[in-house]
C-alpha cells in the first residue's frame, strides 16, 4: 500500500511538470489560455503553488495590451493568465496587486480587476487585502464609484477576516465626501511603472503619470 501511495505521488509530480515546465523555443511563446482553472488546480494536487510560481515567470511573454476577438468582453490574456495563477495560488499577492491595478487603471476595467479579488476572497475570505484593493481600485478608477458596493465591501471586511485595518472605516466617511482620488491614483501608476515588463509599457504608464501631475498643477 505504502509503494502505491509512493507510485501515485510520482505519477502527480512528473505530471505537474510536464503540464508547468516551460517549452524550449526561439519564438516569444503564445500566451496562455486554460478554460477551467479549478480542473487544472485539482489534477496538479499539492503542486498547484508551484504552478502558479511558473506561469507568473511565463507571465513576461503576454502583452497587457491585448484583447482577443475571440472571447468574451472582459477577457484578455493579462486577465486570463491572472485569473489562472492567483486559481492556483490565490495568497499570490503579487500577481493580485500588479493584475488588477492595470486592469482598473490603464485598462480602464475595474469589474475585471474586482474578479481577480473575488477569486482570493472565494479561496481565502479570512484576509482583508482583496477587500482593500477592490475598494481602492473602485475609489481610484471608476467614475462614478458604486458608493454602495464599498459600504458591503467594508463591512465584509470587518465582519469576516481576521486582519482588517482599524482605519478601514474611514474610507466611508472619505467616500461619502467624495475627496479627490489622485494621490492613490498616482500611488498606484508609480508601482506600476516599477513593475513595467517593457519600455512601451513603462512610456504609456508615464504618460499617465504626467498627466495627472500636469492637472494638479493647474
């Protein structure tokens, strides 16, 4: 019984690495595309993590740019290799902040930046930080925001996990004040150009950037 259980253990890992390993090519690679995220996460067993450290190294190859004809409106393939790493790792934090800050800000697709959060949420709904980026994300990026949508979003976090912010009540009385957003916003484009995976990419984040500070300004 003991070398069937051993047998079974290799047969999963060789299996992993056959599905995550990276193919040698001289191309740039396609992006990927997996319809069901939790049937991968299932077959991968305790190697689900370890797939989602892969596809985060393979995530240089997509283009945050593009948008495939062949799907549906909120999907691209930044938001579906997000949707699929943070399946498979949903404490994968740094793909959740870098994720759905582009998609809410220089995408301009907040509800899509609000799906990555709720997969965190559905997996781990102890933990306050998906709560605070879909609210800062709300607040930040969609004009009007949903006034109401952060009232629920704050109470779940006070009432649900276990490390919610003293100071995460304030944003309602911020909210309901309606104060100007662009330091956050700001906040966030600076990250993001730290994190820029071409010098494109980092142009049109600065260009943001200038923006803004410009209007301050005036």
């Amino acid at each position: 019984m003991q070398k069937v259980s051993l047998f079974f253990c290799f047969g999963l890992f060789f299996l992993a690495i056959a599905i995550i390993a990276p193919k040698p090519t001289p191309q740039r690679p396609a992006p990927y595309f997996i319809e069901n995220p939790i049937f991968l996460r299932m077959l991968l067993g305790p190697f689900h993590t370890l797939a989602a450290d892969s596809y985060w190294l393979r995530s240089v190859n997509i283009d945050p740019q593009d948008q495939p004809k062949n799907r549906d409106k909120q999907s691209s393939d930044l938001f579906d290799g997000a949707k699929l790493i943070q399946t498979l790792d949903p404490l994968f934090e740094l793909n959740l902040r870098y994720s759905a800050t582009y998609l809410a800000s220089i995408r301009k697709d907040v509800d899509a930046a609000h799906a990555l959060c709720d997969i965190a949420i559905r997996f781990h709904p102890q933990y306050s930080y998906p709560y605070i980026l879909k609210i800062s994300n709300e607040l930040g990026y969609r004009h009007p925001y949903r006034y109401d949508k952060i009232i629920e979003w704050v109470k779940l976090a006070k009432n649900t996990t276990i490390d919610s912010p003293a100071w995460l009540t304030d944003v309602l009385v911020m909210a309901r004040n309606k104060n100007d957003q662009s330091e956050l916003v700001l906040a966030d484009l600076n990250w993001l150009l730290g994190m820029a995976k071409s010098p494109q990419e980092a142009q049109m984040i600065q260009a943001k950037i200038d923006k803004i500070k410009h209007a301050q300004a005036l």
